[in-house]
C-alpha cells in the first residue's frame, strides 16, 4: 500500500485496502484499525469502521471526513466506555443518542 501511495495508485491502494478487509476480526479489528489511521489508508480505516459498527449495538463510529471521526453512544455500559477509551485518540466529535 505504501508503494502505490508514493506511485499515486488510487486503484491499487483501494484494491489492496479491500483485500486487507478479509483478514478482519474482533481481536484485530482496533490494532489494524489504528494503523490505518496512523498510515493514511483512509478507505481501509473505514472498512474497519463499517466492521466494527456490524459488530456492536452500543456505539457507533461515523466517518466525518480524513481528519474527523465521530463516536455515537447508544448506552454508557462499561463495554462502550472501554471501547470510547480505545478510540479516544482518534475521536473529534461525540454524539450521544438514543
């Protein structure tokens, strides 16, 4: 993915950003979630979104744009909370909702 960002390989970086999505799993999803942010992938840090909003009833996270992520609460049980403080460093905006 590196190689086809410095090349300007728009479809390439999405094709292997797609191809990344099959390795994702509950016990991965955050690590590889975060690296996507930090590297830039920003197609793969959504697909790890839309992964992760599939697999949980009691947050949501919401794509704003590259820089901001929004984190929607359903409840405030103590698995949202240790998922909120997970993602906290990513996190710009808060909705609470319910």
């Amino acid at each position: 993915i590196e190689c086809a960002q410095i090349c300007e390989l728009t479809s390439l970086i999405h094709t292997a950003e797609q191809a990344l999505a099959k390795y994702l799993t509950s016990e991965n999803v955050f690590e590889l979630f975060s690296l996507a942010r930090k590297e830039g992938w920003y197609y793969f840090s959504c697909l790890c979104m839309e992964f992760i909003n599939q697999n949980t009833s009691s947050f949501r996270l919401i794509p704003i744009s590259v820089e901001r992520l929004e984190f929607e609460f359903f409840d405030f049980l103590d698995h949202t909370m240790k998922a909120f403080n997970q993602y906290h460093p990513f996190i710009t905006d808060i909705i609470c909702s319910k």
